[in-house]
C-alpha cells in the first residue's frame, strides 16, 4: 500500500514548489561543483545523464504539482477536472505555513485536499470541512495523520 496526497478542484490552480530543486545534465553539474568526484558514484555518470540537485534544507518544502498519472482507484473518491500531487514534509512547519498560505491565495471553488492509502481495495474516508478564512494554521494538524484517510473540503 502506499499513501497520497492531493488536492483537488474545479478549476487550474497554480503549481509551486519551494523544494528548489533543480534538474540539470551532469556535465552541468560538473561545472558548477568543483569538489573531487573520482570516488563518487556520480563519476561513473554520463555527461549527458539528468541529475536532480536538491538543497537538503528545503528538500521537505511545499510542492503543488499538475497530477498527469494517479493512481489506480482515484477516480472511485473524487471527479473533480484537476488534480494535483500534494508533496512535502507535512510535520515540518515551515512546509505547514506553506500550504496554508497557498490555501489562502485560492479561488476555493470545489477545493479539497485528500490523502489516501491505494493499494489494498476502497477504503473508508473521514471527511471534514474547513472555512479557511476563520481557520489557523493549527488547523491543518489532521494532515500529519498518516493512518487515515481523509477528504478536507475548503470553503
């Protein structure tokens, strides 16, 4: 089984990533670490190979991507038109004020955030609702929750 997360709406949201992660050949890459690399398993690399280059202290930050393959069984739970991956540290703080800024900037025309295990048949989802402009950011605790599966409507 495996857990994710989305979130869902009516109508195209913005894509964000605050990971600053960034894909580069490794001939690029090269240029730009100048640290001895001969024992490295990147040494044995093609130059022409993509390497993904992450700076380790975001690499938990918020990321809001275009969802172009869900799982199977999605479609059991919502039908929403766009669908996006949810990614990111969800008990690191900063990845909290994150989103819930993110939230906050929406149009929330059929927002719903949801986090699901696939994997073993259709499973059985709590949902809750959320008036993000009385909410805090404490609010958005149920998202740590890594045994359930939930549906947050944001309104």
């Amino acid at each position: 089984m495996s857990k994710y997360s989305f979130i869902v709406s009516n109508i195209p949201l913005p894509e964000v990533d605050f990971t600053a992660a960034k894909r580069m050949k490794y001939r690029e890459y090269k240029k730009i670490n100048k640290e001895k690399e001969s024992n490295s398993i990147l040494s044995q690399l093609d130059d022409e190979a993509v390497v993904l280059i992450m700076d380790p202290t975001k690499m938990n930050y918020l990321s809001v991507t275009i969802c172009t393959n869900p799982p199977y069984g999605l479609e059991e739970y919502t039908q929403k038109d766009y669908i996006y991956w949810l990614e990111g540290d969800l008990d690191n703080e900063i990845w909290q004020e994150q989103l819930y800024e993110y939230l906050k900037g929406l149009n929330k025309d059929g927002l719903e955030i949801w986090s699901i295990w696939f994997g073993d048949g259709p499973q059985d989802i709590k949902e809750m609702k959320i008036k993000l402009a009385e909410s805090k950011i404490a609010d958005l605790e149920v998202l740590k929750s890594l045994s359930m599966n939930y549906c947050i409507k944001i309104e």
